[in-house]
C-alpha cells in the first residue's frame, strides 16, 4: 500500500531529500515493526529460557564427564543412554518413587474424586469449612507441611518413618489439587444430560456409570496426571518424611553432594519423554470427550426449531 | 424430607475419607507443630513436655531474622521478576499466538516434566564460572566479580525459573477469559495500545496477577532446594534452617516454632491478599 502512494511523490520531490526521506521511512517502518512484534519477541525469548534448561540436560545427558560432576561439557558419548539403569542405587530410588506415586495417585485421585462431586453436586452443612480444608494446603510451603508430618509421627512416636510416612504424605498433598482439577471438570458440566438418562428410566448409579463418569473422565484424568507428577517430582516434604527410603529427588539430592552420574540426566529426559507422550494422550482423550458433548448444542437447536415448524 | 436427609449423608459419605485424611494429616500435625514450638526439651533425653514456653519463639527469630527476611525479600523479587517476564508469555499466548498457542502452553509446563532437582542442577551449569552467561554478565558489569554461582543473584535466577510457570498459567487463563470486544471497544473509542493496555487489559487480568503471585510467592518463600545447590554460606533461607535443625540438629523446638512463624506470615499476606481480591481469583470462578 505505502509503496503505491509514495511512487507519485517522487517526481516531485527532489533528487537530494529523496534518498534521506525514503531511509527515514525504512527506518521508521523498521521501528514501527519492532514495536508492534516486541511483544512477541519478549514472549519468544521467554518460551526460549523456559526450555534451555531442558536443552541442557538432554545435552548433558550424552556427556562423558572425567570426574563425578556433570557441570561442563567434556565429550560426547551414547554409553549413558545405551545403559541408563546401571546404577543400581538410581535404579532403586527410581522404582520406589514409581511405586509411591503410583499408589498416592490411585488413592488421592479417588478420594479427591469423591470430593469434588460432594462439594459441587451437594449442599451441606460446613461447605464452607470444607473448602477452606481444601485451600489451605495448597497455600502451605511444603517446608512447613513436611515439617509437621514429622512432628506428628515423631510424637505419636510411629515405629519407623519410610514408605509407609511418604505414601501418607503424598496423599495428602495431592488431594487438593486432584479436587480443584475434577471440580472444574464438574462445574462446566451439562446437567441437563444427567437429567435425560434420569428420564430415560436410569437410575442414580446407571447415571453415574454411563453418564457422568465417562463426561468427566477427562477431568479426574488431569487430576490423576498432575497428582503423579507432583508426587513423582517432591523432594521437600520427602526429604522429612522418608526415614531410610529413597525417592529419586532424594537419591539426586544425597548424590548432588558426592558427584551425580550422568544416568540421572538419562532417567531425567526419559520421564520428561513419557510425560510428554502421557500428555498428549490427555489432550486426545480430551477432544474426544469434547466430541462428545458437542453432539448436543444441534439437538438443541432442532428442539428450538420444532415448536416454530409446529 | 427423607430425600434431602438421604442425599445429605451421601455427601458426607462422599467427603468423608477425604476430610479425613486432609484433617487427620494436615490439621492435627499443625497443631502437634504448634505444641512442640512451646515445648521445652527435657535435659539430655530427646524427650519434650510442654510448657508454653514462649522463648522458643523469641531464641529462633533473634537467632535466624537474618534469613527470615532473607527469604521473604528473595520470594518478593523473584515473583516481582516472574511478573514481568511472564506478563508479556501469557499476554501473547491468550491473543496472539493464534495455532502456536498450545505449543507455547506446553513450553510453559514443559520446566514440569523435568525433575526439580535436575532442573536446579542445570541452572548450576549454566550459571558456573566461565559459562557464556556469566561471562556476558561480567563483560556488562552486571557480575563484578566474575562469579554468578554462590550468589543471591544465581539464588533469585533459580527460584524465578523455577516457579515462572506459576505465574504464567493464572495469567494466562485471567487474559483468555477476556472479552476481546471490551478491547474493540476500547480501540474504536480512540484509546491508544497503552491506555487499552493500562485501563482495560490489565485491570481485568487482575485476578491471573493476584492468583499467579501468591503462586509463585508461597512457595518461594519456603525453599530451599536453590539456595541449598545455587546458593552459599550467606544466601541460606528460612527453609535451610528448618530442614536443618529438624533433620541434622534435632532442634525440633526451634524448628517448630520458625515453621509456626513462616505459616503464620504467609497466611496473613494471603488473607490481606485475597479480602484484597476475592477468593474467586485463587480458585477460579468456582469458588464462589
């Protein structure tokens, strides 16, 4: 467009302003394109310092350190990644931490479940209360959760804090987030659908099996997912809780200060791999729970349009 | 009549394990933490009785105010710094990043999949002595003595890495839910980008700034695993020491009694916070 306008100008202008006047413009257009994508370019350089950690241990996870620090580069090599269960201590560490959040997140899922349908589909006495018992662990540093679980287990003087402590820990810090995920679920959910089967001579439990469920399968799903990686990941509240049991972020810690093997980098990317792929099926089940519901706003739109044909 | 009672007590069957474990776990330990910040350790024994002993309090914080405040005016700059680089993120992601949009959701939670403890551990690379960054850091005075590891600086890089995707996501999900034709409108009233920006935009994100803050905030206050791998001797915070007294001096007095400071503190900055901005900006309009 501003070429076609200024192509009659220059006629009339003069040779020696010509060459000043269209840098200008160049410059000027430059500047005005600067300002209208800084954004973008700051939100770029943003998503670029939030994955070159990554970049770097996936980097590092090829490194062929002399010593037992992995903190500069000294050779490539694929030998960590053709035999990344070697060390056996990593390993162990590794499948316990699998086991616990397994468990955490089967148990912490379903009763989060239960309470987010208590909490949106019932009113009752101390709602409130119940909310705020939700909250309040969500807004507790996990230092001071930690710090009181001990407490708790060295004053009731419990036989042996291990795997036993961690998995009571565990469940309780997931808790809130598998309710808050399912309860969103639950809130944009159509009611109406629950009614139909109702109506459709169902029963409360037909209804919950073949109608509520798999619609907010997706949402106990997110909550399931993020309660495994929040288990999976937790060191500070391990860290108190574990006795003699070693997590894998309790197995990195102790390591830290000895020399970490490079296989941690290697166990490291294949779990960010698999979260990835867990992710991406999440997203599909998604959609496909989105397909779903999306067959009802045309039935509704024949209903409306019937009474006006009639 | 029956009905309501019937369906009352499915929902306190439904709540039930739940509260449960959330009380018996969670409230109960608070208060034992609380009875053993008052107690007094019977001399030679590990055994404790109780009797409030008010001093645990006052011989904590005088002895440790120094990384008390520390922690805070760390937490305080690094949600501050996590404010600003994920406003323009999560501005960007809700209106213009159009099919790019879940990629850049997903390098948002992607920090996530990595351990924690390994992503910190990267941050010691990256911030080691005569790595590229410190090198460009010193050139540009902004490390004087040519070392970034082992400092505040490198303390407040990690923890603001470390919880940015807590900003961004709240901020994100406060700017999406943003009627675009409010920003029409505003357009179409001749207000320029920045008076849009300042006077409509960003008043209604402010529930994602207020969410994504305390986000961030709570549980930066509470860390200790930068200032333990990114941090030294005088970069220690408040989670150092409590883990450090209760795990390796078995101080579980003063421990208790810091943790009872800690949770104190932060849950009035959170009570000012939300009287501040409603409840519905932490929970979502469900909370209601």
């Amino acid at each position: 467009m501003s070429a076609t306008t200024d192509t009659p100008m220059v006629p009339n202008t003069p040779t020696p302003g010509r060459g000043s006047l269209s840098a200008e413009t160049s410059a000027a257009r430059a500047w005005r394109w600067l300002r209208e994508h800084a954004v973008n370019i700051v939100a770029i350089l943003v998503v670029i310092y939030l994955l070159i950690p990554i970049a770097l241990i996936f980097v590092f996870s090829f490194n062929n350190p002399a010593g037992r620090y992995n903190f500069t580069w000294v050779g490539f090599t694929l030998k960590h990644w053709g035999h990344p269960f070697s060390d056996t201590e990593l390993t162990k560490a590794l499948l316990e931490s699998i086991k616990l959040a397994l468990l955490a997140t089967l148990i912490s899922t379903i009763i989060g479940t239960m309470m987010a349908i208590a909490l949106v589909r019932h009113s009752f006495f101390g709602r409130r209360l119940a909310n705020f018992l939700i909250v309040v662990p969500m807004a507790t540093p996990e230092v001071v959760m930690g710090a009181s679980l001990l407490s708790f287990f060295l004053i009731l003087g419990t036989p042996s804090l291990g795997f036993e402590t961690l998995l009571i820990a565990h469940v309780m810090f997931c808790i809130s987030f598998v309710v808050v995920v399912v309860r969103s679920r639950l809130i944009g959910f159509d009611r109406s659908l629950e009614e139909a089967a109702r109506d459709l001579g169902a029963g409360p439990f037909t209804t919950f099996r073949l109608v509520t469920f798999p619609l907010i399968l997706p949402g106990i799903f997110g909550g399931a997912m993020l309660a495994f990686a929040l288990s999976i990941d937790d060191f500070v509240i391990s860290n108190f809780n574990a006795g003699s049991t070693v997590t894998f972020p309790l197995y990195i810690f102790g390591a830290a200060q000895r020399g970490i093997p490079v296989e941690v980098y290697v166990v490291a990317m294949i779990l960010f791999f698999a979260t990835v792929l867990a992710m991406g099926f999440a997203t599909w089940q998604q959609r496909r729970a989105e397909k779903m519901t999306a067959i009802r706003p045309e039935q509704e739109e024949s209903d409306i349009a019937l009474p006006g044909i009639a | 009549m029956v009905d309501t009672l019937r369906k009352r007590s499915v929902a306190y069957l439904l709540l039930l394990p739940g509260a449960f474990w959330l009380i018996v776990f969670f409230v109960i330990p608070l208060y034992f933490m609380a009875k053993l910040s008052l107690d007094v350790e019977i001399p030679g024994t590990l055994h404790y009785h109780f009797t409030w002993h008010w001093d645990n309090y006052k011989e904590a914080l005088e002895l440790y105010k120094t990384q008390f405040f520390r922690s805070f005016i760390y937490a305080a700059i690094a949600t501050l710094l996590c404010l600003v680089i994920a406003y323009p993120l999560a501005y960007v992601i809700a209106f213009k990043a159009g099919r790019w949009q879940n990629l850049m959701l997903f390098a948002v939670v992607a920090p996530f999949f990595t351990t924690y403890l390994v992503r910190t551990l990267a941050w010691k690379t990256i911030l080691a002595d005569e790595s590229p960054v410190t090198e460009v850091a010193h050139s540009i005075g902004l490390a004087p003595s040519g070392h970034i590891l082992y400092t505040s600086f490198a303390v407040i890089a990690g923890i603001t890495y470390n919880f940015l995707p807590f900003m961004v996501l709240p901020l994100y999900a406060s700017l999406e839910r943003i009627d675009v034709r409010v920003l029409e409108a505003s357009k179409d009233l001749y207000a320029s980008a920045g008076s849009t920006f300042w006077k409509v935009t960003f008043p209604l994100s402010l529930p994602g700034v207020v969410a994504g803050t305390l986000l961030t905030f709570i549980p930066a206050v509470g860390d200790y695993v930068n200032a333990e791998f990114l941090g030294g001797a005088n970069n220690r915070m408040i989670g150092n020491v409590i883990q450090s007294l209760y795990l390796s001096q078995s101080n579980y007095s003063a421990a208790a009694a810091l943790s009872f400071v800690l949770m104190a503190v932060i849950m009035v900055v959170v009570f000012i916070y939300l009287r501040f901005a409603g409840s519905e900006a932490l929970m979502g309009q469900e909370a209601v």
